[in-house]
C-alpha cells in the first residue's frame, strides 16, 4: 500500500514510489510491471495505475506496447548516446538562454539550488531524481516550456541508462553545479556554453585523463 501524504493525489504517490524504486534498481532493466501485482501493492484502482505509468513512459522511464504491457527501459549504448547528444544540444542552448536574458533573482536561486544539491551529493550520494530536477528547473527558467518539456525524458532516460552501463566509480566536485550557475552569472553565453559541455561529458573527460595517466605510469614493455 502506498504511503498516506495528504498533499498529493494517489497517482501522484504511485508514480514517485514507482520512479524511486526504478531508479533505485529495485526493479530492473527490462522487468515488467504487473499491473495486477501494482493493484494490489498500492490498494488503488487500475486507473490510477494507468495514470502513473503514463507519466512514467512520458519521463522516458518505462516503454509500454500496443498491448499497453509496460516494462522498464533497458540499456541501449546507441540509443543512449543519441539521448546525450541532443540533451548537450538542449542544455547548452538552455545556459546560453539563461546568461543572456535570466534576471538576477532567477540566477540567485538557481544558485542556492545548485549549492544545496553539491551538498546532498557529498554528503548523501549521487540522486537521479533531484539531479535531473535542478536541470529542468533552469529550462523552464529560460521561460521556453518546450526545452523543459523535451529535457525530461531525456534527461531521465540519459542518465538511468548511464548509471546501468557506466562506472559509477566518479564523484563529482563539492561544487560541481555551483560552478555551473556562477559560469552564467557571468553574463556571458559562450562561457556558459563551454561551462555546460564539460559539465555533461565531465565523467568522460575524467576516465580519459585516468587512463591516460596509468599508461605513462605503466612500465614500457621490452621488446622480444
């Protein structure tokens, strides 16, 4: 049964607990969702379900057929860099919007925000959820709701995936988004831009220089 929160509806309910275990890894790549087994876990009637699913599929977390079976998303290489490159395209687009046009109360409080997120990352780990929220919360700062509303599954989808096929063994800076916001607090758009490429390929660029470096450390190999 879902848990009582007066403040949202059932379907509200069902979706966060549904998003939170997908992300979480309780249910796996692949794994179907039973509707009749959701019916009797939350206590709530089917469409409720059907409604929870649907933001589910919208956030580009689950994939649901013809037959309207539903299934969690699995890893796809292809897929997901064709996600990451138009995500770049979309975030990158986004800061520019942002250093230009946002007004200083807006830049202030993405800028709290970002503080506030480097911190839960330290001290609580790495979030999907809240992650994926900061960047949406700076598309729909720009005021243009498409770029928010193609981010979200994107941005979901992008980073389930790469949490499933990549190592999660980096960490981000201490300050890793608060740089991000002070790069548009500079006023200037191509800073932002720049600022924004190596905030979305920053794990890339780290494993790159990782391995670049244990092959100087590595003894040259004698030749036979």
């Amino acid at each position: 049964m879902i848990t009582a929160d007066p403040t949202l509806t059932k379907s509200t309910r069902v979706y966060r607990e549904l998003r939170r275990d997908i992300t979480n890894g309780v249910y796996k790549p692949g794994e179907q969702l039973v509707r009749r087994t959701m019916l009797k876990k939350y206590a709530v009637s089917l469409s409720i379900v059907n409604e929870a699913l649907s933001r589910l599929t919208h956030d580009g977390l689950i994939e649901q057929s013809e037959r309207e079976s539903a299934r969690v998303i699995e890893p796809c290489e292809e897929r997901m860099y064709n996600d990451l490159m138009l995500r770049e395209a979309i975030e990158r687009q986004v800061v520019r919007l942002l250093a230009e046009k946002a007004s200083p109360e807006t830049l202030q409080g993405l800028l709290l925000d970002a503080q506030s997120l480097d911190r839960w990352i330290v001290t609580e780990g790495a979030n999907i959820t809240l992650h994926l929220e900061f960047h949406l919360k700076m598309a729909r700062a720009t005021g243009y709701t498409s770029l928010e509303e193609t981010l979200r599954p994107l941005g979901m989808r992008s980073m389930l995936v790469a949490r499933w096929i990549e190592s999660q063994s980096l960490h981000h800076p201490p300050d890793f988004h608060e740089e991000l916001v002070r790069a548009i607090m500079t006023r200037d758009p191509i800073v932002a831009d720049e600022k924004m490429r190596a905030h979305l390929h920053y794990k890339e660029e780290m494993k790159k220089s990782a391995q670049l470096g244990a092959a100087e450390k590595s003894p040259a190999k004698m030749p036979d």
